[in-house]
C-alpha cells in the first residue's frame, strides 16, 4: 500500500488553499496548479510587497510584508531576542537571502521526521533528492582565487536547478565583503 503525506499550501488571500497529496513510493517530476501563472504575475502586480531585482538589495525585504521575521527567545549569550528572517511567499526564504540556494542543516531535515511524524523524510532519504535536482556549476579559478570555497561531492551535475557563485560579474556582494572583512578583522580566515 503506497504511504502518502498530505501538505496544505496556502495561497495569496483571494484563492483557495491547496492540497497536494504525494504518493511517496513514486518520483514526481512536476506538480502542475491550476493558478500557477496567476500566481507568478500576482505578487508584483498586487503591490503586496517590495520588488527586489538587484539581489544586492535583497536587505530591503526585510522588515516588511514578506518577511516572517521570527523573534527568538532572550538568547543566553546575551540575553536579547534575535529575528530570524524567512520568506513569506512563494520561493520561501529565497526572497530574503538573496536569492542563496541553500540546504536546510541536516538536523533541521532528520526533525520532520521527529517533530511532524513524517517517517523517512530525513536528512539521509531527502539528500540523493536533493543532489538529484542540481545542476552545480563550480567557481572558475578568478572565482577560486578570490575565496570561494566548495566541494563537488556535496552537489548534484545533472538536475534542472542550475546552481553556482553569483554571475553578477563581481566577486562577491557588497554585505558578504563587508562580512568577510568584519571576520579578517577579527582574526578568523575567510
């Protein structure tokens, strides 16, 4: 009997939520909705939020209607509260990390399991589906050269999500620069 997981997708607020049921024991190549075009159009033709399109900017998300901004409980190192940023919409917490492809931690993944009840979705059984969809395009030596930093045996080669350094022509962004100088600074290589 094949095991399925039930997820409810919610929608801008003038359509319906969705239910998409996967049948676990089958690979899925797409998932087709019916409003899906609507639904890309409709972000930055309601106006609901800021439209980033220099991902150089992407800072300027945060704090507004498309930002979680979780607040932490007073943390023991300082005893202050912290936000943690994720994305409100569709693309998740691309739309405030600049546009990063980013792994959740391994822990984070072997929680569903724990947390949700959602057996076999671990890091473990998610990671050769994770490698399956990428496309990794390792950094050329100028890129090399400047500090970028890899391992092609974390990354898939033959997926559909090209992944990579930035193509922006610079080597690095001007907050992950001042983020590198900051650590040099303070003693720790980068």
């Amino acid at each position: 009997m094949p095991r399925y997981s039930r997820y409810t997708v919610y929608r801008p607020r003038d359509m319906p939520k969705i239910i998409v049921i996967i049948d676990q024991e089958k690979e899925i190549d797409s998932v087709h909705v019916g409003y899906a075009s609507r639904l890309q159009s409709g972000f930055y033709e309601s106006n609901d939020g800021p439209i980033i399109e220099d991902l150089n900017e992407y800072g300027d998300i945060f704090g507004t209607s498309v930002d979680y901004a979780f607040e932490t409980v007073p943390l023991a190192v300082h005893n202050r509260t912290e936000l943690i940023r994720s994305g409100k919409g569709l693309g998740g917490s691309t739309l405030v990390n600049g546009g990063s492809w980013t792994r959740p931690h391994k822990a984070q993944n072997d929680s569903w399991e724990e947390v949700f009840g959602m057996k076999g979705w671990n890091w473990n059984n998610l990671l050769p589906y994770m490698n399956k969809i990428e496309a990794f395009r390792p950094p050329n030596p100028d890129q090399i050269a400047a500090g970028h930093r890899f391992d092609p045996a974390c990354h898939g080669t033959d997926g559909v999500v090209k992944v990579g350094p930035r193509d922006t022509g610079e080597k690095f962004s001007p907050m992950i620069k001042s983020i590198m100088n900051t650590a040099n600074k303070s003693g720790i290589p980068v």
